[in-house]
C-alpha cells in the first residue's frame, strides 16, 4: 500500500513543482492557505486545532513541511506574522507528531550561513529576521526522532508566482530595465527540479538524519550567476551593472556569503551534487521548451 504524505505549501514554488515527483509513490495530501492545490486541501496551519483535525483523520507516515514567508524584507518589518508562519505552523505540525512515527521533513535556508568559508552543517549564524524564525523552527522539528532539516537554496521558473530570482530577472529583460547583477553576495542553489530529486531519495534515506545542507558543488556571486543564466540564453543586449549589495535598498541585513559545504549529503548518496552549470543547463532547456525565450 502506498504510504500517506502530507505535503505542506503545496501551493507553492517548490510545493508545486515537488507534486509531481511524489504523486505516483505516495498517496499524497498537499495543502495550501489561500490557493488550494490540484487534489488538495485549504488549510490555515497557524490553527493548531483544525492542524490536528486534519492529522487525526488522515494519519500520515510522512510529513513535507515547506510553508513559510520567504521574502526577507517583509519578515524584518513583519517580525510576528513571519514567526506566526514560520515557526507557529511548524510548532503545530511537530506537537501532532510527538510520540509517533513519522519521517518529517523540514526546507529550511542557506541564510543561516554568514562565513568566510563553505559553512557545514554545524556552522549556522543566523543574522535577519526571516533566518532567525527558520532556525527557531528548526530546533523543534529537530526533537523528533525520524526528522530531517535540508537547508538549501533553489532556482526555477514559477510563471504563477512571479516572485523569484530568475521571474524578476526575465521581467526586468523584457522590461528592458537595467538589471543590478550583485557580484558580492555568495550562494550555491540548485535547480528545483534537481531539489525535488534529493528530496524523494532523502525521504527513504537511512542515513539521512538531523540537518544536511543541499546546494550546487560550486559557489558563485548572485550577479555572475544571472549573468550565465543571461549567456546560455544567448541575451547578448540585455542592460545589466555589476554593483555591491550596499548599492541596493534593502530592510533586512544579507549574509555576503551563504555558501554551504555539501559533503554531507555527498557522503549520504556517494555521488557529487550537480554544479551551477549543471544546474543551469536543465534551467534553460525548461526555459526554451515553454518557449519563454
Ligand atoms: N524560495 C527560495 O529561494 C527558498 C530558498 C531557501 C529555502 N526556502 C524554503 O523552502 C520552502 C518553500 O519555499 P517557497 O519559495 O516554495 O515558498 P512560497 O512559494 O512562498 O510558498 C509558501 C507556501 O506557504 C503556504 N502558507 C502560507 N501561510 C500559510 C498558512 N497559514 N497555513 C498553511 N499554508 C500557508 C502558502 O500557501 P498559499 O499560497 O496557498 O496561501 C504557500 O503554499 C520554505 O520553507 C522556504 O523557507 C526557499
């Protein structure tokens, strides 16, 4: 029989495109809030009493926990509704989760990292508000005993919610707006779909435990990785400067280097992970086959 999966923020970017690789594994519960997903559920899970209605009539094996505020900005100036997202609703899902047997898994962010170096697991510094409600959440999540933590960072093209990455960049393309490539912020995503990929072996992994970092081989500045996501386009007349994250007005302070050692999760499945161009081989083929360039 196949096991019961809750998938959480599955409305959203990763909840979205992560559906796809479980619905023929699982017999898969995805919810949203506001948006409900295609065979799914509307659940506003700050509610700890509707949080353990639903558990108790389903009876998960497997929880995916993906909801959270993820712009940094707003959870500076919104610190109670990001912990009230962030945090309350991981707090309910774990207490349900007490005492029974679930695998439960928590994506947490590469901005509890701030180091000089590729930070390890062990190493996190968490210095804004958004990184500060996920490491928070973190900690309860990681009180179960068959939990995982991935703290990662991830890449794609999501037409329906427009507001990562690579969307604001082809919209300030088209735009023909100058597009700021900042060359002093370090970071080593990977590609959603490659994410997802990890996520579903991860869950069946044995050795997978406690908190594993899941990025690119390979580090690179946010502003030379749009620049080569840019090339493999071939937009040669695309308006862009380099600047310093200094340059941009922002609320909430920014680790200058977010990039983590992948050795762990390396070691877990002996197999390098992809590297940034691999990464943006697969971003690009997906780009061109939805004819967006
Ligand atoms: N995006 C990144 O680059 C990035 C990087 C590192 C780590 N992460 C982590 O990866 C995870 C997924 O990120 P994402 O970018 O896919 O997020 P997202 O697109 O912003 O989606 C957030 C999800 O949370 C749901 N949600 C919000 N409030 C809720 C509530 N009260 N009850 C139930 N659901 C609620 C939303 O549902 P509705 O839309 O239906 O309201 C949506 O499905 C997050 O944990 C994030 O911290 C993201």
């Amino acid at each position: 029989m196949k096991k019961k999966l809750v998938l959480t923020g599955a409305s959203g970017k990763l909840g979205s495109t992560l559906i796809n690789f479980l619905n023929k594994e699982y017999n898969l519960f995805p919810i949203g809030n506001k948006k409900k997903p295609k065979n799914g559920y509307k659940l506003d899970l700050t509610n700890k009493n509707k949080v353990e209605n639903f558990l108790n009539k389903i009876k998960p094996e497997i929880i995916i926990h993906l909801v959270a505020i993820t712009k940094v900005d707003f959870c500076e100036e919104n610190f109670n509704k990001a912990h009230e997202i962030n945090f309350l609703t991981t707090k309910n899902l774990v207490d349900w989760s007490e005492k029974k047997k679930i695998r439960f898994i928590y994506l947490s962010t590469d901005q509890l990292y701030d180091n000089s170096n590729l930070s390890d697991e062990k190493s996190a510094n968490p210095k804004n508000f958004y990184a500060i409600t996920k490491f928070l959440s973190e900690g309860v999540v990681l009180s179960l005993k068959n939990s995982l933590v991935v703290r990662t960072n991830f890449y794609g093209f999501f037409p329906k919610h427009k507001d990562s990455l690579i969307d604001w960049f082809i919209n300030e393309i088209k735009e023909k707006r100058q597009v700021s490539l900042i060359k002093d912020i370090f970071f080593n995503p990977v590609y959603v779909k490659h994410l997802c990929d990890y996520i579903v072996k991860l869950i069946k992994a044995r050795k997978a435990h406690g908190i594993v970092n899941l990025g690119a081989k390979n580090s690179i500045s946010k502003g030379m990785f749009l620049y080569k996501v840019a090339k493999e386009l071939n937009l040669k007349k695309f308006k862009s400067k380099f600047t310093n994250v200094k340059n941009i007005k922002l609320k909430a302070y920014r680790p200058k280097n977010m990039s983590m050692s992948v050795k762990k999760i390396e070691n877990i499945f002996n197999k390098p992970m992809p590297t940034i161009e691999d990464g943006i081989f697969y971003l690009v083929n997906d780009l061109k086959s939805c004819n967006e360039f």
